[in-house]
C-alpha cells in the first residue's frame, strides 16, 4: 500500500496512526449504513471527542485541544487514507467552518454556549453562507437582520448547508448594513427558534453521509448578544477562514486520490485477465505510476502552503491554486480506479465508485475553480 510519511514529525504521525486506527475500529464497519442513512449518527461526535480526534487545532482556553493547522492536516491525512467517505468527513467535522469565527471573535458567552459543548461531541454546529441565488459570490447575500431592541430578526434562505439537518445552532451570515461586502454579519440562530426550520433535506449525487439542508428564516428573532464579533464586519471574518478551509478541501481532494490509487492497485494485483494479473499490462502500469505521480505533487505542493500559512504567510492565492491542483487530481485518479475496475468499478458495491461520486463536489464547494482562478489572477497580478 502507497503511503506517504514523510514531512511529519513524531507527534503528528502518531496523530496519523490514530485517526488510521479510529477509522478500522468506529468507522468501516459503519459507513455503507451511514451512506445509507444519509446521515451520520450523533455517538460518533461523542466518540471521536473520546478519542482525543475532534478538537485537534483548537485552542485550549475555549475547550480545544491544542495544536496547529499541521496537526489538523497529519490527521484528516490519515483519516482520508483509510477510507472515509467525503460526506462522513465533512459532517463530522463540520465545526472546522462553524466555530472558528466565535473561537476567534465571539463573546465569552458564545464560547461557552457552542464552542465547548461542540468540541466534547454534546452539540453540532454548521456554518450558512450559501443561498438559493448566491453561489461563491458571498458579498451578494441577501438574507437580512434588522434590529430590533435586543435582538436581531432574520428572514431569508440558504441552501446546501452541511450538517444543518442535525444542527442544533447555525452560525448564519447575514446582511446588515448596505449591498456588498461591507454590509455583512454572523449571528448564531440556535435549532428550535421560532421561524427557524429545515425546510428540506437535500438529496446528493454524493456525500451521502452527511445531511444538506435548505433552511428558511421567517422573523426569526435571536438575541443581539448572539452577533459574532462586530456589525458589518463577517465578510472579513469569512474571507480569513476561506484559506484554511481550501487546504481542508485540497486535502480530502489528495487524500481521496491516494485511497483511490491504493484500491486501484490492489485490484490490478488480484484482478487476473486473459490469463494474467492486470499489473503484467504495461499500460496498467503506467496509469498506476502517474496516478501516484499527481497525488505526491498535489499533497507536497498542499502541505508547502499549509505550512507557509502557519508561519504567517499571506498565501489566499496560494491556497486557491493548491485546492485546484489537489481537486483535479481527485477528480482525474478517481475516475482512472473507475476505468481500472472495470465493470465492477461501476457498481455500488465498489468503494471507488462512492470515491468518484464525491470528489465531483470538490471543484465546485468552498468556491468553484473558475472562482478561485479568477481570484488568484487577481491576487498574483495577472487581471488589470
């Protein structure tokens, strides 16, 4: 089996182990159900806080665990690599986008409400930015909370949020002030406020996992005290985040890849034709070879602008271009284990054929290639 070790210290590649081991025990034996289910269960939040697994990277004084953005990746590495699906990884960890903007602006009291009780798997936060006419074009929302007393009352909409069937808080992107970027905050709108609901469960090509809601906002009415950070300031505290939630992305877009190249050879090794194992066929071969060739340059090239963000680089672009390069390779060696399978590649029963299902999503969640591009031109100085 492919494998790759290297660049990690002591620690994080006990972390790895871990999150590889976690996987064979809690996660395996489950995951055709869960994909079933369309859901995960709320024990594994539970168990993965046990396990010392969720709250890896987040601060201690709000209830984390500690660490850095590299422990975070040493560990999604190795979960990705024994086989998690996309729709488990993001529903289990989706407070990597609904907490950090409360961990690092939000009062005290957000902290301890829906921090704490996230990061012990007692609650399950989403983040809801997305909605029914806005894509990747976040300062476009148009969901509105006007002020009212002491509390802030929202209408509007969003769509295809993560974990928000399951959610018990939504931490909710908003227009305040004017049209644009400058206009926007997040309030938090706890699950069961009156006007709040899901009003659909989405179906998904995949992901199957993970629950993805449309959600409706009918004068919901949260206290003012729910405001994360300052009024007409949450585009900001979006955009900072958007960095190390596209290293997340290239990482399961990579880490899918080298699962997808490990299947793959495994069946060309056992998978006999014409009288030989379809490893004998050179061409076979040279698919083998260049799929671990783009999966070594899209997790060097991932794991280079995570550690140059860590150290206080400005790499937005950077991070644009590593999610592309890490997505394609996702996108390309998933459907080369497709080809390689065969007829069986085809079939349900086949893992890379959930593999090719969800790494279609990649190119397009956490801002769509063509967005991102046109993004890092900009930023590199190649747009006027």
């Amino acid at each position: 089996m492919t494998t790759f070790d290297h660049g990690w210290s002591d620690d994080q590649l006990a972390l790895k182990r871990s999150a590889i081991e976690f996987t064979r025990r809690e996660v395996t034996p489950h995951l055709d159900q869960w994909e079933r289910d369309g859901e995960l269960p709320r024990e594994l939040q539970k168990k993965l806080a046990h396990a010392g697994l969720l709250a890896v990277g987040v601060p201690e004084e709000v209830g984390g665990d500690g660490g850095t953005l590299l422990d975070i990746c040493a560990l999604q590495e190795g979960f990705m690599e024994a086989g998690w699906s996309g729709g488990a990884m993001a529903s289990a960890f989706t407070h990597g986008i609904a907490i950090p903007h409360i961990v690092q602006r939000g009062s005290q009291e957000l902290i301890d409400t829906y921090v704490r009780p996230v990061l012990s798997g007692d609650m399950i936060g989403s983040l809801a930015i997305t909605e029914p006419g806005t894509g990747s074009d976040v300062a476009g929302i148009t969901t509105r909370a006007v002020r009212d007393g002491d509390d802030w009352v929202i209408n509007g909409a969003k769509t295809f949020i993560t974990s928000s069937v399951r959610g018990d808080f939504v931490t909710t992107a908003v227009r305040t002030g004017d049209d644009g970027a400058h206009g926007i905050s997040l309030i938090v709108v706890p699950k069961g406020t009156p006007g709040f609901t899901v009003s659909r469960k989405l179906d998904k090509m995949g992901w199957l996992a993970s629950d993805t809601g449309e959600l409706s906002y009918e004068d919901v009415r949260v206290p003012a005290t729910n405001l994360v950070g300052e009024e007409n300031s949450g585009f900001y505290y979006i955009a900072d985040n958007f960095v190390t939630e596209r290293i997340w992305l290239a990482l399961m877009g990579y880490g899918h890849a080298l699962r997808c190249l490990n299947l793959a050879a495994d069946y060309c090794r056992t998978r006999e034709t014409f009288g030989k194992p379809l490893v004998a066929n050179q061409v076979v071969r040279a698919k083998l070879t260049e799929m671990h060739r783009q999966v070594a340059i899209a997790r060097s090239y991932t794991l280079e602008v995570a550690r140059r963000y860590e150290a206080g680089e400005q790499v937005i672009a950077e991070a644009c271009l590593a999610k592309q390069t890490a997505v394609d390779t996702a996108v390309w060696v998933a459907d080369q284990a497709v080809q390689l399978h065969g007829g069986m590649g085809y079939m349900r029963e086949s893992e890379v054929e959930r593999h090719y299902r969800d790494v279609r999503l990649l190119p397009i969640g956490g801002g769509a290639t063509e967005v991102l591009t046109d993004l890092a031109a900009r930023l590199l100085g190649y747009a006027k």
